[in-house]
C-alpha cells in the first residue's frame, strides 16, 4: 500500500488553507469536440505591427567578424589587393608588414616631443638592435655526427689514443673546464664489471632499517635478501620481505669474501620487515653504478630498475621454511620467518646464459 501524501506537498510554498477540496460528485466523462471546424482558426497565423517591425536576427562570421550579406558571398573571393582602395598618407604606416623576430628592423624610432623613451622602450630597442646585428653571422648546424657503425669503432680508438697522449702528458697537467683551480690527482680505468653483467640490479631505497631488533643495526645492508611474497587479497600483487643473515651466517659470509671458499652447510636467515615497493625502469645503460677495486680501477655495472621499499605492516607469527624457495608449502599472504638457503652446483644453461651475454659486451 502506498504512503498517504501530505496535503499541500505539491506545492512550492506553504499553503494557509489546508481544506482538501470534496470529491467530484460524479464520474468523469470523455466529450466529443469538433476539431476539424476550429482547426484553421486555432492555427492561423494573423500577422501584427509588432511582428513586421521585428527585424530577423543577422547572422555574423566567426572569423571575420562582421556582417554579411549573403546575397553577394562571390565579393569575397577576391584576393586583397592593396590599391583596391585610395588609403591617406597618414595611414601608410599602417599598411606596412611588422618586422619580424630576427630580422633587421627600424634603427630608431621617431621623436615624439611628449612621449617619454620610458626604461623598457629603450631596452627593447637595444635588444632589437644586438639580434638584428648578429642575426647574418647565426647559421643553422646540421647533423654533422656520423652514427654508422664504423664511425663509432672509429670514434672509440680515438678516445683511446687521446686518452694514451694525455698519460704520457701527466695528470698534472689536467685541469677542470670550469675551475682553474682544480687538477687531477691520479686516474683510473673505467671499464664495465664483466662478472656481473647479465645479471639484473635494481637501486633500492628503504625508508625503514631492514631488521626489527636494535642491536642488528650495524649489519651491512649488502648480507639482506628481498624475496617477493604474494598478497592474501590478490595474489596478483606482490610485497617484499627483508631477512637478515644471523650472526654465524655473517660471519661466514665474510670468510667466504676473504678466502674465496664456498661456505659449508646451510645459511641461516631471519626475517625482518615488511616492505610495499614501488618500480621505475630504466633505459639501457641509462643508470650505472661505480665500483673502485683497487689495483683494477672502476667498474661501473647498468642498473635496471629503481625500487622505493616503505614499511608495510607489522611482523606477525610465522612458519619457519627450511626447503628452500618452494612457494608451495608458503602461507598465502604470510611470508615465512627464517630460510635457510645451500649453495649448489650451477646447471648447464646458466654458463650459457653468462656466455651470450658477455658475447653482447
């Protein structure tokens, strides 16, 4: 049953009366009206004063601007000739081209006893001055650089035979292009890090130290590991979880730089922080990072990518995972508390996979 209406509700104002009107005292009819004798006299149109004073509206052009008279549209068609009309001599300078930026204009304007060469007139007129003079000396350079292959092979010796001259000239005698005062020292090879070049690097920024206790502040960042983790909502997005080596893996770690030796039995890692990441990509070659090895020189590796790590959420209760990166025995949406990881014999398509790419440097 639908909801009784207020009375007044279809009004715009509030009504004084409230009385609701009876109802009719019989039932509506449907009467027969003659329209075809009132039809002529009901759509007559009876022409008044009022109507023939009222001019018809005037139609204007968008891009001329002004009236026109569509009788005579061919008037237009014409090209404008300049001496189609007589024009007053005052009115010559009007019809003169402006000068253009660039081009040699008027030296000096024409004194005008009550006008005042304000400041910025006068500057203007300097500026025109300078580009009008050096305007004919300007030429347009063309690409004059050879990017052909044997040009580049070609442009690289020279690098190399300029580079040997200014060896055998002594660091001394080079000096900073834009400070006198500043001369080198020593100089070093640069040469690209062929070990790790097929691999992919990525500049990570961490707005949170990787590990939740204090007194692991100290550890280096270089021993932490990042291992994508999917989300419990969607498993199409991805987080990233921090570990940390222990201190025994630390240690080990560090043998293992100093003597060269695989370390034996697994690496312990514990897991730190959470971490949502966002990625920026690079162009080839566009980003590198430098590495000075003493006794080598600097090698400089590309940069893929550039990840900004901020902290997610806090560490809940985890399960351990000592099978290695199995994703299968992982909790959805939980990353695992501790890993341990064991070094194992490379196959046979990462030796290939190094080799191309090496072939490609």
């Amino acid at each position: 049953m639908a909801a009784k209406r207020k009375p007044g509700a279809e009004f715009l104002c509030k009504v004084r009366y409230l009385n609701t009107l009876p109802d009719l005292p019989f039932a509506p009819k449907l009467l027969k009206v003659d329209a075809d004798a009132h039809v002529h006299r009901l759509t007559r149109y009876q022409h008044t004063n009022l109507a023939q004073r009222q001019p018809y509206p005037m139609y204007v052009d968008a891009d001329l601007g002004m009236p026109l008279d569509l009788v005579l549209m061919g008037s237009f068609d014409q090209r404008t000739d300049p001496n189609l009309y007589e024009v007053s001599p005052e009115d010559q300078l009007l019809m003169s081209a402006p000068v253009r930026e660039g081009q040699p204009g008027r030296g000096r304007a024409a004194g005008v006893s009550w006008l005042r060469r304000t400041e910025y007139i006068a500057s203007e007129m300097t500026r025109t001055l300078s580009q009008s003079k050096h305007a004919s000396s300007v030429r347009p350079l063309g690409n004059v650089m050879d990017m052909s292959r044997s040009a580049q092979i070609a442009a690289i010796k020279r690098s190399f035979a300029q580079a040997g001259s200014m060896e055998a000239e002594g660091v001394q005698a080079w000096h900073h292009p834009s400070k006198p005062g500043v001369h080198a020292v020593e100089s070093l090879p640069l040469l690209p890090n062929t070990k790790v070049w097929t691999d992919s690097h990525s500049h990570c920024i961490l707005d949170a130290d990787p590990s939740l206790a204090s007194s692991e502040h100290e550890l280096p960042l270089a021993s932490t590991m990042l291992r994508p983790v999917p989300s419990a909502t969607n498993p199409d997005n991805y987080f990233l979880a921090a570990y940390t080596p222990t201190p025994e893996t630390q240690a080990a770690l560090e043998e293992q730089s100093l003597t060269g030796r695989t370390a034996m039995g697994p690496l312990l890692y514990t897991h730190g922080r959470d971490y949502s990441f966002e990625r920026r990509m690079f162009d080839d070659l566009s980003q590198l990072t430098l590495t000075l090895v003493p006794g080598e020189g600097a090698l400089y590796t590309s940069v893929s990518s550039r990840l900004h790590l901020r902290k997610k959420r806090a560490v809940g209760s985890r399960v351990p995972l000592y099978a290695g990166y199995r994703a299968e025995q992982d909790i959805e949406g939980v990353a695992p508390s501790a890993l341990a990881l064991s070094f194992r014999d490379p196959t046979d398509a990462i030796p290939e996979s190094r080799t191309n790419g090496q072939s490609e440097l």
